[in-house]
C-alpha cells in the first residue's frame, strides 16, 4: 500500500470513530431527556431559570411537607373564627339590632301618644286656674244680688259689694297677667287702639285720645282686645 492510501485510511478510520462517539453521545441525552419526563409531577421541581429537576426526596423534603402540616395547624389554631361562626355573629348582631330598633319604635309611638293626651288635656284644662279664681268673684256677686233684694238694702251697701267684688275680679286678671288698656290723653296707637270717631278738641294735640268708650285688654303683652277711642283731629 502507498502512502497515500495509508493517509486516505486512516483519515476514513478517523471519521468513522468520530461518527460512532457522535451517535452514542446522543443516545445517552435523549435516555437522560427520556428519565427525566417520566419522573413523576411530584417528583419534579421547577427552577428559577425554567428548567427542571428532581425534588429531594431525602430530609429537605420532608421538612417542607412537615412545614405545610405545621402551617395548616397554625391556621387552625390561630383563634381566628371561621366563616359559619362569623356568619352565626352577623345574624345574632342583626336580631339584637332588630329588637332594639322594635322597641325605640314602640317608645317613640308612646311618646307621641303621650304627647297628644298632653296637649289635649292643656286645651281642655287651660283655664283651670283662672277658673278657680273667678268662683270667688261669683260667689261675691251672688252675695251681693241677694243683698240687693232684701227689704233693708241700701244703695250704700250696694255700692260698696259692687266695689268690693271688682276689686276681687282686678286682682285675678292681674294674676293671670291680664292687663287692661286705658289710653285717654295718650298718643293713638293703632296696635292697641281703634278709633271709633274724630273730633276737634281745643288745645289737645292731633291723634291724641281723647276719650275711652271701652278699655281693651292683653295677655302677657298680647292683645286681647282693642280700646275703642275718640281720636282728636
């Protein structure tokens, strides 16, 4: 053989052997790739970069299923309610709400009710006191009437009952806070006053009263009664 069929062996020989490691080569990659997918989903464990690898299976992972069982028991025991007892609080909550809710609606209604038989009763029962104060002033005119029809009643004693029972009835309005209006020789008010006629009245200024054919009266300032007067022009 020549030399150069030697070179051209060997270099074939070469080939070949580069060839053969080339296919066992990938043989084993494609055995690894296959070992790893059949390995089982829980077997298997992501990594940060995307790829994957098997999971301990010495200590390290069953710390992590023990840290899960601890976890659990942790939220178990924590205190904290579950869903159907805080759902039993709302509906306790809400009947104690209802129940109060019920009985400030019963009070108030009681209270208006209260109210309504309070104002009637003060309209009906208003003039209580003055009442009770007018019976002496009744009485005191009966006395005098019966006075008056005796055989020896005189105009005096008349006179003087008469005086006496108008004396009693000032002081009830007074009491009561009934004022009487007099205004003769005072300016004309037209608030308190009404003119009933105009006449001229030598040295006595105009819209001057000049005199009272009726006094009026008021009741803690207000007017009850107008006084009916002569109105100087």
């Amino acid at each position: 053989m020549t030399p150069e069929n030697e070179r051209e062996s060997a270099t074939d020989g070469g080939a070949r052997t580069d060839d053969a490691d080339a296919a066992r080569a990938a043989g084993e990659r494609a055995a690894g790739t296959t070992a790893t997918e059949s390995l089982a989903p829980e077997a298997m464990r992501g990594g940060p970069d995307g790829s994957w690898e098997r999971a301990a299976d010495g200590p390290e992972g069953e710390a992590d299923d023990e840290a899960v069982v601890s976890g659990a028991e942790e939220a178990e025991g924590s205190g904290e309610p579950s869903l159907e007892e805080r759902l039993v609080a709302a509906e306790s909550l809400a009947a104690a709400h209802w129940d109060r809710l019920v009985r400030l609606q019963a009070e108030m209604e009681n209270q208006r009710k209260r109210a309504q038989r309070d104002v009637g009763n003060a309209r009906k029962f208003a003039l209580e006191g003055i009442a009770e104060d007018l019976l002496p002033v009744k009485d005191s005119l009966e006395l005098g009437l019966r006075a008056a029809s005796a055989d020896e009643a005189s105009v005096a004693s008349l006179l003087q009952g008469s005086e006496l029972t108008l004396k009693m009835l000032s002081g009830v309005l007074e009491k009561h806070a009934i004022a009487e209006i007099d205004p003769e020789g005072e300016k004309f008010d037209p608030e308190f006053h009404q003119a009933m006629s105009m006449q001229e009245a030598e040295g006595v200024p105009p819209n001057t009263v000049t005199g009272v054919m009726q006094k009026g009266y008021t009741l803690n300032d207000r007017l009850i009664r107008p006084a009916l007067v002569m109105v100087s022009k």
